[in-house]
C-alpha cells in the first residue's frame, strides 16, 4: 500500500542577507495544486532540414517558476512581502531568493537560485478566507522525482 500526505511536504525560502536562513513556507491554501514548479522553455527543439534530416538543439536554458498558494492568514505571506520590498528597492539591497521544495513521501525534490518575486499577490477579502498566490521566478530550477516504489516508507537514518 502507498500513501501520500502533503503534511511531508517541505518548502524553505530564503534571500540572503535579508532572510539569511532559509525559512519554512507555512499556512498553505487548501487544493490539490497548491505548489506547482515549472521549467520556463523547452529541453530540446528539432529542425529537419529539406534532406529529411534532423537536428536536435538542447536548450542551456534551466529557468523556471515556483507558485504557490498560502491563505491569507499564513506569517509566511510577511516573509515574501519583506522579500519583494528589498528587491524593489534594486541597487544592493537585492537579494536573490533560494527555494527547496521536498516531498518526502517520494523523496521528489526542487531547488531554485537566483530567483525573484514576480509580483504581489492580488488582495481580495470576502466572507471566507482566500489564497494568496506567489510566484518566485528563478535562473536555474532543477527538478528530480523520486521513486514511487517508496512511498508511504518511514525513511529512518
């Protein structure tokens, strides 16, 4: 039998120096796809030429975006803001974001660098709680999926 639970799911953010130690991303919004990690291009692309012959380019492009959605009354929404603000104040006080992401069931993981915080998430307030979604783009986001085989284990050391 395997098993799945979010609650084995880990995400740190940090930006040195203004977040120094990367901090634990809390007070995720509720869902099924409340972080989602994306490679921004292509791996490879392909000409074929007139002579029915083709050419494979590889792409050295690795950028990538991470969003994800927190509630509204999640203390992490404080830690991106303190983020953004740096970064819009350009000049040396911008602080590239570094991201991990860790699923233990599977043992999937991602790791972004050299990131920013696209934008400030759209405010809205109604009679329930809201997401608010974040979106870090970042120069290089590598991805590696784990082995499903082992999911549901308890992984002890």
């Amino acid at each position: 039998m395997r098993q799945y639970s979010f609650l084995n799911t880990i995400m740190l953010v940090g930006a040195p120096p203004i977040v120094p130690v990367p901090q634990q991303i809390t007070g995720f919004w509720e869902g099924d796809d409340v972080i989602k990690m994306a490679r921004n291009a292509v791996g490879a692309s392909h000409v074929v030429g007139a002579d029915g012959k083709m050419s494979v380019s590889v792409s050295a492009d690795k950028s990538g975006s991470v969003e994800f959605k927190l509630s509204q009354l999640s203390s992490s929404n404080r830690l991106l803001l303190l983020i953004l603000r740096a970064q819009e104040q350009a000049g040396p006080a911008f602080a590239p974001v570094q991201l991990t992401f860790t699923d233990l069931n599977r043992q999937d993981v991602g790791a972004g660098l050299a990131g920013y915080i696209e934008k400030l998430p759209d405010i809205e307030r109604g009679a329930k709680a809201v997401a608010q979604t974040w979106k870090i783009v970042c120069e290089r986001l590598d991805m590696d999926l784990g082995n499903p085989a082992f999911a549901g284990f308890a992984l002890n050391g």
